[in-house]
C-alpha cells in the first residue's frame, strides 16, 4: 500500500501515514509494547531533528509508529535493495546514504536539507550503527551540521528495551517493552565549536536519562 501511494503522493505523506500504521501493527504482533514519554517536547509548528540512540532493529518501527509528525529516515543504501521494504522506504521519501562514497553522502545531505525544508522533520543515529551491549557510542557530527544549515532544532530521544528484542547479530525476536523518551528541543547555532559542544550535550541528555530510566527505581 506504500508503495502505491507513493505513484499518487510524491510528497511520500501518504505513504509515510501508512507505513506509521503497518510500524505499529508490527510492534503488537510481536508483543511489543511502545511507550511514549515526552510528546510535549515536540514542535508541533516546525520541522525538527530527531538525535536517537541506536539500540536494536525495532528502533525503527517504534519511532516510525509512535512519532505524531511528518518523518523522514536518513538510511544506508543497501536497505533500499530489499524487495518490498526498500520500495517503500523509497516511496516515503527516505533518504539513501553510501557513507563511504564522500560524493553521494554530500547529496545525501542535501536532500535531507530539501525535506526540512519541505516541513518534514528528520530521524538520526548518530552512532551510525547499533550498540551491540546497549552503551551509547560516541556520536557522529553529521546531526549538527544539518541543524545548523536548515537552521532546526535537534530534539534528543532516549530508547531503552529495544536491544533486548532482536539481540545483534540474532534473528530471534523476544517481545517486550520499548522506552521512548522525548527530551526538550535545542536550538543549534552557527559557530562550529559551539555546534559541538551542543550535541555533546545532547548525548550526556541521552546517556544520563537512559542510565537513569534503565535503572528504575527497584534498580537504584
């Protein structure tokens, strides 16, 4: 159905609605409860750049389903291969990335500037891969440069529970309860160091309300 809708809607928000609504089927059949914390940090007026932890593969369904806005994926290019799954992430209006071809990854970048700019926000991991024991890596400077040529926010989210569903390197899916913390947007700024500096800070929100919501109060 994605697919189709994207031959009549070349903006991809139809087929992104319907691929929000097959996200969600998928995390119930599996068991998957998602709970959202923090929706009142979202913009509800302005395009935004999402800055996740990469925890495991139903990141993807839980954030695609659960996110009550217009989203756009910045996705390695091999996804876009697959039968079916890359059809619809293309119909969409994902975006492919090869990082290791600078040329490509710089019109990467600037079609992620065009979505912005066509009011779509953006989803990134800037750990570039999942953490295989659930440490939060170091990140990428990919995020803030965006935020500081489309001039948007940059809204920290925090995922906790889904590197226990689908383990790295496994197939098996072993259902249980996806986190997902919103915390207050940043706005980004034009000095380089500064940029930095924020989304450092941006990864202390993330470590320290993962370790802090990981831990619950039975833990502490």
């Amino acid at each position: 159905m994605a697919i189709g809708a994207g031959f009549f809607d070349r903006s991809g928000n139809v087929s992104h609605r319907i691929s929000r609504l097959w996200c969600r089927l998928l995390c119930k059949l599996n068991g998957i409860n998602v709970e959202i914390n923090g929706l009142e940090n979202i913009l509800p007026d302005r395009p935004q750049i999402f800055v996740s932890n990469h925890q495991g593969y139903f990141d993807i369904f839980a954030l695609s389903g659960y996110l009550p806005v217009q989203i756009r994926w910045i996705a390695k290019s091999s996804l876009f291969r697959i039968p079916f799954v890359g059809w619809a992430m293309m119909a969409a209006g994902y975006i492919p990335v090869e990082r290791d071809n600078r040329k490509k990854a710089y019109e990467a970048f600037n079609k992620t500037l065009e979505k912005i700019k066509e009011g779509c926000s953006i989803i990134i991991f800037p750990e570039g891969t999942r953490s295989e024991d659930g440490k939060i890596g170091p990140f990428k400077k990919g995020s803030n440069l965006i935020a500081s040529r489309s001039k948007s926010p940059m809204v920290p989210i925090t995922i906790i529970g889904s590197g226990d569903i689908i383990k790295k390197g496994s197939a098996t899916i072993t259902p249980g309860p996806i986190r997902v913390i919103i915390s207050p947007p940043v706005e980004p700024v034009s000095d380089k160091k500064e940029n930095a500096a924020i989304l450092e800070s941006i990864r202390k929100t993330i470590v320290d309300t993962h370790r802090q919501r990981d831990a619950g109060p039975d833990k502490q």
